[in-house]
C-alpha cells in the first residue's frame, strides 16, 4: 500500500476544487473520486494512473 507523499491544505472550497482540476490536468487520478467521506483525513487521494 502506497504511502501519503504530500498534503496540501485548502482553506476554502473554490481552493480545493481549483487544486484538484490541477492535478487531474496532470494526469493523476482521485482515488476518493466515487468514495463518500474521507481516508486518513484526506479528501482527495491522487496517485498516477497504472
């Protein structure tokens, strides 16, 4: 099981949406995407896609 690299924290919404649609234009992928709630505290998990 992969290990949390790095948390980056919003404040506000907008700013974690904007964060996100950053990291999908790079291609990694929202594991948390389908799930309800969260994992180690985390709203969103990315990890790259394969």
């Amino acid at each position: 099981m992969a290990r949390i690299y790095r948390l980056i924290g919003a404040t506000k919404h907008n700013s974690f949406t904007n964060a996100v649609e950053e990291l999908v234009d790079l291609e990694l992928v929202d594991e948390l995407e389908d799930e309800e709630g969260t994992r180690e505290g985390c709203d969103a998990i990315f990890r790259e896609e394969g």
